[in-house]
C-alpha cells in the first residue's frame, strides 16, 4: 500500500512541478514584455526631447539658474552701469528670487539695481517677477535719492543720488547650443 501512496504521489509531484515551472515561466515572460515596454518608453522620450548641452556664458561671466551674471570691479554712476550692461547685451542686475539673492551675497558687496523711481513721490518700478516677501524688501523712503542699490551684507534695498559711483553686476539669460 505504501508503494501505491508514492505511485500515486509521483504523478502529483510531477504536476505540482510542471505548475510551479510554469508559474515561473508566465513571471519571466510578463517581466521581459515589462522591460522592453519601459525601455521603449524611454527610449521615445530621449529622441523626443531637444537636447541641449550646458548654458553659456560669456568668459569671465558666471552661471546660475539659466541666467549669466557679471560681477565687474569698476565703480560706475546708475547711468553708467546701465550703459555698460547694455554694451553686453544685459541688463543692470535684478533680484528675481531669494536663491538668487543669496548666490550674490557670495560674492559682491553692494551693486546697483536695475531699477529705477519715476520720480520722488512716486513709487519705484519694479522689475518683473520681484514678488517674494523678505526683510529684503525694506526699502529707504529718503526723498532726495532717487536709483535703487542692494546692500548684500544688510539685505536691503537703499536708494542714493544716480551719481554716485557704485559697483554693478550684469545679467542676461544664458544661452544654450542645440545638439544634433
């Protein structure tokens, strides 16, 4: 009798085997379509996409954020230092946002900024998207100053006569070369 239980067993292992094998076989296969659907995917996304290399920036202009700045070492009436970014194809620096703000501090002191009053009972002309709050939105109301500049150290904005000489930084957004 014990001879017919493992005769009778024996079939039932070999079923149970064969199960198991296919189970594992419907497991390997659904991961190999799953894997070839997903590498398909993205391989459309790649070819899809514009593919740009790095942003560039004039020499001795430095990046950030898609946008170049230029530090300069000269001191420069507001006019002037609009003037000079100008000759670069930029603008007299403007603060878009705390992070940039913050790249700054490292590494100038003060700078103009490009903005400017209408006139002394009016209020300033703000540039585009300056629209996060801060301490560094304290601007000086004096009456008799009349162009902006950043005070990095005490993260204020001051206003002073546009004749006075400062230190500036430029700005342009960066520009990207297409790749093949």
């Amino acid at each position: 009798m014990n001879n017919q239980r493992e005769n009778l067993s024996e079939p039932n292992l070999v079923k149970n085997a064969r199960r198991q094998q296919s189970k594992e076989k419907i497991v390997a296969g659904s991961l190999g379509i799953i894997s070839f659907v997903l590498m398909y995917i993205v391989a459309r996304m790649i070819t899809s996409l514009t593919l740009y290399s790095c942003s560039h920036c004039p020499k001795e202009w430095m990046t950030h954020s898609n946008n170049c700045y230029y530090i300069s070492t000269e001191r420069k009436s507001w006019n002037e230092s609009m003037s000079a970014c100008a000759s670069e194809n930029s603008t007299l620096f403007s603060i878009e946002d705390e992070e940039e703000l913050h790249l700054l501090v490292l590494f100038i002191s003060s700078s103009w900024l490009g903005v400017s009053q209408k006139s002394n009972n009016n209020p300033s002309v703000w540039p585009k998207h300056w629209t996060f709050s801060s301490k560094a939105l304290a601007v000086s109301s004096e009456s008799d100053r009349v162009c902006p500049y950043f005070n990095f150290g005490l993260e204020k904005v001051f206003s002073t006569s546009c004749l006075e000489i400062k230190t500036y930084a430029c700005k342009h957004q960066a520009s990207h070369s297409q790749t093949p």
